[in-house]
C-alpha cells in the first residue's frame, strides 16, 4: 500500500478548496429551498481559510493538516456544517496522531472515526437526510479512494427523497421531501477531492 505523507493531505485539501469554489453557488442553490441559502458561501469562507492557513503554516504530519483544516473551519465557518466538518477533520487527525505517513487503510479507519463523533455531536444517523447520508457511506466503501467517493455521490443523491430530521431542512416537514442535502452534496465534493488527490 502507497503510504500517504503531509503533502497528501495538503493536495488533499486544496483538491477540496478549488472544488467548493467550483460548486459554491450550486451548494447555495441547493440551500435555498430547505436551507438558508448561505451552505456555498459557508465553505467558501472555510475552505479558502484552510487553504491560506496551510500556505503559511505548512504543518509537517498528515495529522497537523487535517487538525489545522478542521479547527479553521470550525473559527470560520458559521453554520451548522463549521463545527460538524471541522469535528470530523480534527478527530480524524487526532486518531493518524503524529505518524509522518499513514496507509489508505489507516486514514479510512481515522475518516470513520471522524464520521462517528459528526453523528455524536449533530445527533443525526444515516436517513435523516444530512452530511451523514455521504459520510457514511463513503467510509463504509473503505480503502479505494475511487469507491468512497462513488459512495458519498450516490449517497448524496440518495437524500433527495428523504424527510429531514435534523438541522434546518427539518423545520419544513415533509416539504423537505424532493430535495437534495446541500452538506450531503459538499461530502460527496470532499471526497471526490480525496480521490483526485491520489491520482
Ligand atoms: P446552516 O444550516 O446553519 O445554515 P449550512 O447551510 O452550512 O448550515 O449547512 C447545512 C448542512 O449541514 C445540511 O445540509 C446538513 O447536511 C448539515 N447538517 C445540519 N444539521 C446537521 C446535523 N445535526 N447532523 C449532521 N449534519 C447536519
Ligand atoms: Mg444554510
Ligand atoms: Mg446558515
């Protein structure tokens, strides 16, 4: 197994910041009908943070970035998904801990640790049409990169005929129905990145 190092995850992370300026005003469109209209701009905001943080600080271990990334998001990022992605970046990185490279097996298992605390803080589970519905698959989908992001694709588009249960969407009920999850939607944009960067 290839062994990936810090300039990994900044690739990584980069991949993820030039996508999400991509898609922002498309995650925005998605926000608006079950949303606040703002997700786009909301990861706009944390991503470019991310990138400019890890330009000028430049940690050294594939853990630092994803802890770097995760607590920006969490300082910039004022809606729901800043604390809920920013928590999934930092557990993940707290569990690769100080190794200078870590296996495609080892950051899946850190990634599902990470998905994990996102359920324990948000209290949402698979179903409930958020973030999780790609997260959960995708990790699920294990090592290949290519297939975990297939999964949270496909696990994004899945959430269309959902009812939300939780955030926001879940304040409009059954109206919620016949919508795709704007976070679900910013997963799966995560993890396309993740394999793009491998390439
Ligand atoms: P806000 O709803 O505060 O405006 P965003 O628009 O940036 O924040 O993010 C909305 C997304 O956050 C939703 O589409 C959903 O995927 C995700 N989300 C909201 N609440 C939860 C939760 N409790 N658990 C998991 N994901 C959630
Ligand atoms: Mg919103
Ligand atoms: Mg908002």
């Amino acid at each position: 197994e290839t062994a990936l190092d810090a300039a990994f995850f900044i690739r990584w992370m980069t991949a993820a910041a030039a996508s999400i300026d991509r898609e922002a005003d498309r995650l925005t469109e998605l926000d608006s009908p079950i949303g606040d209209a703002d997700h786009g701009s909301n990861m706009q905001r944390g991503f470019a943070a991310v990138r400019k943080l890890l330009e000028t600080a430049a940690p050294q271990t594939p853990g630092a970035v994803l802890t770097a990334a995760g607590r920006q998001l969490i300082s910039t990022v004022g809606g729901a998904s800043g604390p809920l992605y920013g928590t999934l970046l930092r557990r993940a990185g707290k569990v690769l801990g100080d190794a200078e490279r870590v296996t495609p097996a080892e950051l899946n298992a850190a990634l599902a640790a990470g998905v994990d605390a996102v359920s324990q803080l948000g209290g949402a589970a698979p179903g409930d049409k958020t973030m999780l519905d790609a997260l959960v698959p995708a990790v699920g989908a294990g090592a290949a990169f290519d297939a975990a992001a297939a999964a949270a694709a496909e696990g994004a588009l899945a959430t269309v005929p959902l009812q939300a249960r939780k955030g926001r969407a879940s304040y409009l009920g059954e109206r919620s129905i016949g919508h795709q999850d704007p976070g679900a939607t910013s997963s799966a944009l995560l993890f396309a990145a993740l394999a793009e960067a491998a390439k």
